[in-house]
C-alpha cells in the first residue's frame, strides 16, 4: 500500500514515518518489516531475508560494513517501540518487534546473512 509500481521501478512512499528520523537504513528497515509481515506464513521468505534483502545493496554502495547492520537495526527498533507504537491500534505489532529485538539481542547477525 506504500508502492508505486510501473514497468521499470519501484519507488517508496511513506509519509506517516516522514521526518521521524535520518538514522541510516530506517527506511530499508521499515520496508523490509512491511514486507515480511504482508507475505504471510507461506510465502518463501523470513524477516531475515526480507531484512538482509532490503539493507545489502545499500550498504554496498555506501561501503558501510554488514558488521555495522546490527547496531543500526537496534536504533531502528529502539525507535520503533518508543512512542509510535504505544497506542492501541499498533500494540500487535509492539509485539512483533519486541519478538524482533529479543532476537537481535540475542543472536546480532541473524538478519544478516551469517
């Protein structure tokens, strides 16, 4: 519901999260969490992916090393169950990315791709 799609590419569009923050990779991190909650549990795919996915490219290009992703994923996350997600209507996701954050905390590099 965020996409517009036409034949070449695909471009991004959130205005909810605008201006939240200029934290490296909160937009790949948001998308990548969009789309391992929209797929479902038969699609062929895992937050993991969708996240190692969404992030690599970029990282690549700016020469910023995959060691780094976890400390970023963490401010995204850290950001995510602050204030926006306390109401009522996103409690169930609250709870996604609290499941989210146990597991970076407990495992780094499961999201990316080690």
């Amino acid at each position: 519901n965020n996409l517009i799609v036409n034949d070449k590419k695909i471009h991004v569009i959130d205005f909810e999260d605008f201006g939240i923050t200029l934290l490296p990779f909160y937009d790949e991190f948001t998308l990548a969490l969009s789309l391992a909650d929209q797929a479902g549990e038969h699609a062929n795919t895992s937050i993991a992916r969708e996240i190692d996915e969404c992030t690599k490219y970029k990282a690549e290009k700016l020469g910023i090393k995959r060691e780094m992703m976890p400390g970023l994923l963490l401010c995204h996350l850290l950001i995510r169950l602050g204030e926006w997600s306390m109401g009522e209507s996103r409690k169930e996701y609250r709870q996604k990315l609290m499941q989210l954050f146990d597991d970076l905390m407990s495992n780094p590099n499961v999201f990316f791709g080690r």
